[in-house]
C-alpha cells in the first residue's frame, strides 16, 4: 500500500472521535430515556396495582363488613319477633293445660267465679251505634266482651259461652302477666270457639268494645272470628290429618302486618289455637296484637356510609320499613288498602320507579347475596338476608310460611371513596417521583459526557499510533513496535499488537515449513478416517447379518398357520409384530397327547436380548413338553431355573412374565403371571382373568414353586378367550393417551361371534388405527381361542 492511502487511512481521527461522542451521547440518552419511561410505566403500574389491592381491600372488608352488620340486624330482628312467639306459645300451652283439664275446671269454676280477683261482674252495654255486648267493670285486669250473637232472647249469656267464660277464669292470672313483659305490644287475649264466643283481652280498656261497635256497626250480630275469615278453617284442616299437630314444630301463626286504627303504628296478630282434649276440635285462640315499632325503628335507624340505608321487604316485595330517604332512593309509592278500622300498608319493590329494582329478586335460601343495581344514575351495592320464616295467614284459608327479607342498600361511590382519595395521592407523588428522575436523568447525562470527551480523546491517540504501527507492518517492515506507557485496556491492546506482530513476522519467515508440516497431518488423519469407515461399514454388515439371524430364527419357531389349523377343537388365531428388528414376545401352540398347550409370555425390553432370551424359553417349554412333562408348575420351574441361570451367567438385566395354558375337554387351566386372560362368553358376558397369583416373573429368583398356582374356567361352543401382551394395552396414539384393556375387551366382545382370525383382525385394525403414526414402543403379541 502506498504512502498516500495510509495517509487516507488516518486523516479522520478528529472525525472518529466525533462519532464516539455522538454515538456513546445518543446511548447515554435513550438509556436515561428508557430509564424514564420504565420509571413511568413502574410508577404507572404501581398505581393500578396498589389501587387494585386497595379496591381488593375494599371490597373484602366491605362485604365483611355489612355481612355482619345485617346478619346481627337480622339476629336482632329474630329476636324480637321470636320473643313475641314465644310469649304467645306460652298463653296458649296455658289455655290447653286448662282446657285439657275440663273436668276439674267445671268443677272449680264457681268457686272462682265468686272470689274478688276473679269475679267476672258483666254489665250489658248498648254501643253508641246500636250494639250489645256484655263487659266487665275497669276495677278488673282484664277486659272481658260477650257480642249479641252469643245472647238469648233475654239478652242473657247463653251457658255455653258462660261455662267457656268460668273455665277460663284462670287465665287472668296470666295474661296481666304476659302484657307487662316481654316484646312490645298492644293487647294480650283469649278468644273462645265459635258457639261459645268470648274475649279475654288485657290490659282493660274501656274502649277496646265500644271501638268496634264504633268501627263495625252491627257486626256485634256475627261470630267474632268472621273478621278473620278463612283462618279457622286453616287450623281444623291441621287437625283433620291424623298426628299433624303433634307432627308440627310450631301452630303459631301471625296475621299480616296492618295499620292499627288506634294509632299504634304497623302492627301483626299472633295467634295460637287450643284444641279439645281429642286434638281435633277447635276450643279457642290465645292471641297477641304487638307493634312492630321496635323492629321497624331498628331497620330505619341503620345508617351506612354516609346514605346507605335498610329496608325490611315480605316476600311479595311489599317493603314494611325504611326510612324517607331510602323510599325515595328505592322509588317506592305509598298506598293503604283495607277498611276503616285495619289498612294494610302498600309499599312493593314491584311497583318501584326503578327497573332495576322492579327486577330485584329476593332470597330463597339462609345464605347472605351480594347484588350491584344501577338507581336512578347511580351505582348501588345491595345486601339481602332472609328472616327466620314463620306461619302467615293473609286473610284466605291458607296458611304457609313465609320469611321476610332484610335488605342493605349502599351506593358504591361512598364506598369507594377512600379508594379515590388513595389513587389521587399515588398519581401526585408518582408525579413527584418522574420529575425527580429527569433532572437527575439530565445532570448525570451531562457529566456523563464531559468524562467521555476527556476519555476519547486519549483512547484516539493511542489509537492512532496503533494505526500508523499497524501501516507499517503492512509496508513488510515488521520490526516496528508500540510504546507501552499504561496499564488499562489500551496499555493491553498494545502490548497485543506487539505479540502479533512478533508472530507475524515468526510465521512469515518459517512459513513455508509450517505449511508442509500441516499438509502431513492433514494426510495422516485422512488415512486414519477412511481405515475407521471401513471398519464401521463391515461391523454394521455383521450387525444386520446378525439380526436377520435372529428375526429369521424368531420367525421359525413360530406356529405355523397349518399347524393351528391341525387342532380340532379350538379355533387359533395369532399375530406378533415386534418393535425392533426382533422382538421379546413369547407366544407358542403345541399339540400333545393330553390336549392343547399354549404359552404366552413377554421379555422385559425389547430388541436383540430380549429375543434371544424369547429363544431360550421357548426352546426349554418345548423341550420339556417333549420329553411329556404335563405338570404346568413343573415346566414352569424348570424353565426359571434354566434361564435365572442363563440370565446369570451372561449378566443380562432382563426377566420374563408367563403363563401356561392348558385346554382339556372344556376346560381352560392357567398357571403363571402375566397379562389378564379375557373370556368373552358366547352370551356376551365378559371375564378378566388376573393371573397375579397364579406365579412369579421368569429369571429373577431362582426358585418360584411357592409362588405357582392353578385357575381353571369351563368353556363352551363359542366362547373366546383373548391372550395378549402390554404392547397392546400400554399402545399410544399421537395425544399419548394409551389403547387400554377395557377397550380390548369391548373390541372382542363386539365381534364375538366371528371366527377367531376374524376377531384377530378387528383388533389389529382398531390397535392400527388408534397408534395411527405414533412410533410402536413395544412388542405387540395377540393370540384368540375359540371354542369350535
């Protein structure tokens, strides 16, 4: 090369430098570049994930939260309606003890009747629209009514009802009682039987008779129990089935909630029917009018969140309580429907303003529901809890139970606002964050670069000279050499270059005698490759010599299709196909003076071992069979030990399961471990024989008499047995899924009544089918016997 094209060479050091610059500054910066952007998308996804496990948080200690809150809520309510049943069930189990006891109560009756606490005292009263009832003065605890429709012509108590009158006297101990504690309420009573109509109602009101007379003006005519039409006929179709009263967990039954005409607010009716002694006859009500104040004021005081609210719905959706911002929220109209003297609150989800509350399916079961409804434009969270159910009458002749339904109504953004609050104070300080990172992303870029103008300008002198060294080697004066003056990375490159050139011009001067040296060891290995392929190419020819050796003795050995043809009594089929060249299964046919004998086994492995071994204990079952050996279990020894000692002596990690068969007059004897035997009945019943314990693998202990034993199977005109090996069963396809024995079986019961090579040929073709192109992994061997 000629001076000026070296001169060409080095010109651009300024420019290189240059380009160091740019490109190590443009690395610089998209590496801060991504370090920001990475930073952002950290800080990003470090939002979402911390607003997500917040909202998770939410969520979870949210429904925690109100799933407790409703259920003590509805606990509370449980209580409260429960203590009333209570109360009530006491009354009556009173009243029956009393009217249980009849007898004794005529008897003491009018003792009673005469005593100061329990001198009845009636006075007739004529009502301000024309009615007549006898009641008892205020100085008495309880407020006792007869109507006109239990008076004579002389406007007398008829006995009837004044015998009912005396035998329940002893009530008025009890009822003040009741009416003092327990569950708030407003009456506590007795109602006798129709016939014999009374009340015992307590506290005394001296208004209680004259209100209905005023409500109800001639109705003092009718039995009392018509304002509850349907009801009596309700209890005395539970008395009309035998043991039905004893068979109940409770009678009492509550009326629907109603406004009071008085004023108490929405109220129910417990009742609790009294029976005759015969459990059959209807002998009066103890009865309990309580307020649900304390219930419904409960459910309208729950405040959740800063909006959320309760309502409390019966199972029609009619809603007996919320407060005047959920019926409002809920969409609710407020109706009243009834007479003057009881109204019916109408207030239902099903007539809501609101879709979505119209369609608000309430619970059928105990568990807690959890709904999501969009009200009005706002997102709700909805909680449901049923009430424990109870008996309700609703003014027909049916009763049925019925539970009401406790409900949470919070709307989603108070319950997320925590979780806004959360991800504004990320967003800020992620913002924070980013900006911190670009001013500190740019003071380190600008150090950065001033440290690379320095360092390049060193790193390119020293290049330079290297170039001008390298020139001149290149010019054929070999001799020159690079001053050294560091102990960095470029003091290395140097004291390199100054080795290389030392070589250069060592293999310059000897170069011709290197090549020749190289050029003999390249002839000498060539020599030595082509001596070793010719080696290889005749061991590979002995090797195929060998197997096909073997394959062919493998083959010979076989029964031959004319010799199964030769046996009368059976029909034979058989087919081998091994894996490898040669194959490690066993299956062999001979006929002998006692009957037929079959032996099928299979050698562990497959290949040129495992058929040599096949080999063996074909040829030492044949022998044996030969010299009229007809005891299975003895073959069975001598052949283990014959090959435990083979298998011994040429160190050969391999054994051998087999089974001997024995065909007979009928009868089919099996000896030896190997695969099950399937016996396909001409009927289609299917047997699978185990043939675990009848033997001991082939090869691994010397001894295994203690191991053999016989099974025998009785075989008919048609019947077919099938012998195979686990090359079939554990056969894959494509999807690795292996064929299987309960497949095997359906294939030859679905041809059992073929001919024996026509069953063969099914399960070849499915077996064919099913591996498709999945490589065979083991040696297949099936041989069929049917019984001509």
């Amino acid at each position: 090369m000629s001076s000026e094209g070296v001169d060409i060479m080095f010109r651009p050091r300024k420019r290189f430098r240059t380009k160091l610059i740019i490109v190590a500054g443009v690395g610089l910066a998209a590496g801060f570049a991504a370090s920001v952007a990475a930073a952002l998308v950290s800080v990003s996804r470090l939002s979402i994930e911390s607003t997500r496990v917040v909202e998770d948080g939410l969520n979870s200690s949210t429904r925690e939260y109100l799933a407790t809150h409703i259920v003590d809520t509805a606990r509370q309510t449980n209580v409260s309606l429960a203590t009333a049943f209570a109360e009530v069930e006491a009354l009556a189990d009173v009243a029956q003890t009393i009217t249980d006891h009849q007898g004794e109560m005529d008897a003491i009756g009018p003792v009673l009747a005469h005593q100061a606490l329990f001198k009845q005292d009636l006075r007739l009263v004529v009502g301000k629209n024309g009615g007549l009832w006898y009641e008892n003065p205020p100085s008495a605890g309880c407020t006792i009514g007869v109507w006109r429709e239990q008076l004579d012509t002389q406007q007398r108590i008829r006995p009837e009802a004044l015998r009912e009158l005396q035998r329940t006297q002893l009530l008025d101990l009890f009822l003040p009682v009741i009416a003092r504690h327990g569950a708030t309420k407003q009456w506590v009573y007795y109602v006798g039987p129709p016939g014999a109509t009374f009340v015992r109602n307590c506290p005394w009101n001296a208004s209680y008779l004259a209100k209905y007379d005023e409500l109800y003006p001639g109705k003092d005519h009718d039995n009392w129990w018509t304002f509850f039409p349907g009801l009596l006929d309700a209890w005395e179709r539970w008395a009309a089935t035998p043991d039905r009263l004893q068979r109940m967990p409770t009678q009492t039954t509550v009326s629907t909630p109603y406004q009071d005409a008085g004023g108490a607010g929405m109220m129910i009716t417990i009742f609790h029917p009294v029976w005759r002694r015969d459990r059959h006859t209807f002998a009066g009500s103890a009865n309990m009018d309580i307020t649900l104040s304390q219930i419904t004021d409960s459910v309208e005081r729950v405040r959740l969140a800063k909006t959320g609210f309760a309502f409390l719905a019966q199972p029609n959706g009619n809603v007996l309580a919320v407060n005047s911002a959920g019926e409002q929220v809920l969409g609710l109209e407020t109706a009243a429907q009834g007479g003057p003297g009881v109204s019916i609150l109408r207030r239902s989800l099903r007539r809501s303003s609101q879709p979505s509350v119209t369609g608000l399916h309430l619970p059928q079961d105990d568990e807690i529901h959890f709904e999501e409804l969009t009200i009005g434009a706002a997102r709700h969270i909805v909680v449901l809890k049923r009430l424990a159910p109870f008996l309700m009458w609703s003014g027909t002749a049916e009763i049925k139970s019925e539970s009401w339904t406790l409900g949470f109504v919070v709307p989603e953004l108070e319950v997320y606002e925590p979780l806004q609050a959360a991800r504004a104070a990320i967003e800020r300080r992620g913002s924070e964050l980013l900006r911190t990172i670009v001013a500190l992303s740019a003071v380190t870029l600008a150090l950065v670069l001033l440290g690379l103008v320095f360092v390049s300008r060193r790193i390119t002198n020293t290049l330079g000279i290297l170039a001008e060294r390298a020139s001149d080697i290149m010019r054929g004066n070999y001799g020159e050499r690079v001053g050294v003056d560091s102990h960095d990375e470029i003091g290395a490159l140097a004291t390199a270059f100054n080795a290389m050139a030392d070589k250069v011009q060592a293999h310059t001067e000897h170069l011709e005698g290197i090549v020749a040296e190289r050029t003999d060891e390249l002839r000498r290995a060539n020599e030595e490759i082509s001596q070793l392929n010719e080696r290889l190419q005749a061991e590979n020819i002995r090797l195929g010599a060998e197997l096909d050796i073997a394959r062919q003795l493998q083959s010979m050995v076989l029964p031959q299709a004319s010799e199964l043809r030769e046996i009368q009594e059976l029909e034979i089929a058989a087919y081998m196909r091994p894996a490898n060249e040669v194959g490690g299964d066993y299956y062999d046919v001979l006929r002998t003076a006692n009957g037929i004998e079959i032996g099928i086994g299979d050698v562990t492995g497959h290949g040129l071992e495992s058929g040599v071994l096949m080999l063996m204990i074909q040829t030492a079952i044949r022998t044996l069979i030969a010299a009229e050996e007809s005891d299975p279990s003895r073959i069975l020894r001598v052949v283990n030990r014959v090959i435990y000692g083979n298998i011994q002596r040429s160190k050969l990690d391999h054994s051998a399961t087999l089974s001997l068969l024995s065909y007979r007059d009928g009868t089919l004897t099996i000896t030896g471990q190997h695969e099950e035997a399937i016996v396909v009945r001409r009927s289609g019943d299917v047997i699978r024989m185990d043939t675990i314990d009848l033997g001991f693998p082939v090869g691994i202990e010397f001894d295994i008499g203690s191991f053999l034993s016989v099974a025998n199977v009785q075989l008919e005109v048609g019947d077919v047995v099938v012998l195979y090996t686990d090359g079939i069963t554990e056969a894959e396809n494509l999807a690795k899924e292996q064929y299987g024995l309960d497949r095997l079986c359906r294939v030859a019961q679905r041809h059992r009544a073929s001919s024996a090579h026509q069953i063969k040929d099914a399960v070849v073709g499915d077996i064919t089918r099913y591996i498709g192109r999945h490589p065979v992994l083991d040696d297949i061997t099936l041989v069929v016997l049917k019984v001509a």
